[in-house]
C-alpha cells in the first residue's frame, strides 16, 4: 500500500465526503418536499435500475396510473385526480428516488477512485465502507416504508417514516463526522471533562427531536392544533391518549404533536444553558469550541422559530421543507460541536 494511503489525514477524501453529505442534505429536503405533497406513494413499484428512467409516452404513463390507481390512497383521497395531476406527484417522488441513486455514485466513484489513488487514509477505509453499506440499506429502508403505504393505508405509517427519515440523519452525522477527521486528521490530545459527554448528550437529543418531528410528519399532525402555545386552547391536548401505548407515541396526531413540541422546549432550553455554560467557561474552552456552542445555540432558537411559523400557518410547503432542511442544519450544528470538544 502505499504512503500516501497511509497519511492520517486527506483533504481530497473530507471534500469528497462533504459533497456527499450535500447530497444527503437534497435528499432529505426533497423527501420532505414529496412527502408534503403527497407524492410518495405514487410510484408502487421498486425497481433499483429500470425504475431510474421516467415513463416515455402516453401508454407507459396511463401504465404508471393504472397501477397507482389500484391502492387506498387513490381510490379514498385521490378519485377526481387526473393523468396531468398523478404526473406531478410522480415527478417528485421519481426525482426523490433518483437523488437516492445518484448518491450512490456520488459515493461509489470517488471512493473507488481516491482508494485507486492511495488518497484515503487507512484508518477511515472501514467507516467509508460501513458508509456504504448504510447508503444501501437506506434504499431497502425507503422500499419497505413506501410498501407500508400500498395496502391498507392511505399514506406510509409513520415509525417507518421515522425510520427512513433516522437512518438517513444518522448516515448525514457519520458522513460529516468522517470528513471531519479525514481534513483533520487523528486526535492528538483529547479534551478532558465533562463538555465532551454533555455535547454528545446534545446531539443525541437534537436527533430524538428530529425523530420525534418525523412522527409529526407521518400522522400528519402538523395540519391540525395550530394554535401556539395552546392545543386547541388548551396546555394539555384534550385527546392525547391512543388506544394503546404505542398508539399514543406513534399514531395518535394530539400526542404526537405534544411530544415533539416538549422536544422543542426542552431543546431550546438545553442550547440556552449551554450557550450560557459555555460563555463561562472561558478557562476551560477554547475559543473554537464557544464558537461551535453559539452557533448551535442560533441554530436551536432559529429552528424553533421556523416550528412554530410552520405550525400557524398550517405548514405550507414552502415552510414546510425550510424547516426539514433547519432541522440537519441544527443536526450539522450539534455534529460540529460534538467533533471539536472532543479535539483539544
């Protein structure tokens, strides 16, 4: 092997990783896209490579209609909806599955290409495969959420929702913190002491919120209680409980929506007390790591912000997707974070 591969650190491998990471970024702002417009199930088949070209002509699109027309959704909610409407709805979610394909060149060739060149370091050829292999998973992911959608419902469930929308913010989190280490390199010296716990405590709440936000999304409870800081006029919904425990933490819309808005004030709050530690700390932090903490902390108060606009104004799709795309913003934020405290 040679040398070059051996070097600890590699500018060509981390630029490679956060184009990819943009990519990851597309993806999930288009997924919300086509999730608010209705658009997921639209394509009732999963076909990795013929499905990557669009219907051509008339017959394959009244094909391509004729299977949509078969499934709950169209036959309870979409009855009136004609070939000129099912081709927009088809459109987002082909152009959503064909960002998930070019991902995968995205990642595949410069890989193959930087390892032929002995440019990634050895110590990061294991994560860039598991990378991979999570890429591939994802697609099998997205299959089996979609397939959810084509029985008995009119739309996806929403934990495979939330597992789709998961895998994917936790492959944005590796890939960020791969590229990271590759421009950086190992670490020399370890920061010591509690921030390095404290800031992976952070990050792994902004996920929950994040997980907690896409069960929102799968029950559609965004479009109702659009009153804040009330429910229907009320602190407590007046219908939070589902017929049974998991009903309540996933199904149910009053329920759904109260834990995610708890999520958001227990956030908030914990961004404030760190901003506010951080500020403090100023023997023990680094200027860098003060920095990354009142970034996370603008972040924090934007995306709550752009929460509570987007639940008033019963989530329009433009400010819909503005806050899907707040949310691996606030995600990159905590990223960021986590990786520098842990660096001297």
């Amino acid at each position: 092997m040679s040398s070059s591969t051996r070097n600890l650190s590699s500018r060509p491998t981390a630029i490679w990783l956060f184009v990819v990471a943009a990519f990851i970024l597309a993806m999930v702002v288009v997924g919300g896209a086509t999730r608010l417009t209705g658009s997921g199930l639209s394509i009732t088949e999963w076909r990795p490579i013929t499905g990557a070209l669009p219907p051509f002509g008339e017959a394959a699109w009244q094909s391509e209609f004729s299977k949509y027309q078969t499934i709950p959704q169209f036959r309870l909610l979409n009855r009136d909806m004609t070939l000129s409407e099912f081709k927009v709805i088809y459109a987002w979610e082909w152009g959503h599955r064909l960002l998930g394909r070019l991902i995968g060149l995205v990642f595949l060739v410069p890989f193959l290409t930087l390892l032929a060149l002995g440019k990634i370091p050895r110590r990061l050829l294991w994560r860039c495969g598991l990378l991979f292999g999570l890429g591939g998973l994802q697609g099998v992911v997205g299959w089996w959420m979609v397939s959810s959608g084509l029985s008995d419902r009119v739309s996806v469930a929403p934990e495979r929702l939330a597992t789709h929308l998961g895998l994917a913010l936790a492959l944005f989190v590796l890939v960020i913190w791969t590229a990271l280490e590759a421009w950086s390199g190992p670490v020399r010296q370890r920061f010591s002491g509690p921030w390095r716990l404290w800031t992976l405590i952070m990050l792994g709440a902004v996920f929950l919120q994040c997980i907690l936000g896409a069960l929102v999304a799968g029950t559609h409870a965004g479009f109702l209680y659009n009153d804040w800081p009330f429910m229907n006029g009320r602190l407590f919904p007046e219908h939070y409980a589902g017929s049974s425990l998991w009903q309540t933490i996933a199904h149910n819309q009053a329920s759904v929506q109260f834990h995610h808005r708890l999520g958001a004030y227990g956030l908030t709050l914990a961004a404030l007390v760190l901003v506010i530690c951080a500020n403090r700390a100023r023997g023990q932090l680094a200027p860098e790591h003060r920095q990354a903490a009142y970034a996370l902390g603008a972040v924090v108060l934007l995306q709550a912000s752009l929460g509570v606009a987007t639940l008033m104004a019963v989530t329009p799709l433009w400010l819909g997707i503005l806050h899907q795309a707040g949310a691996v913003l606030l995600l990159l934020a905590a990223t960021f974070l986590a990786w520098r405290v842990r660096r001297s």
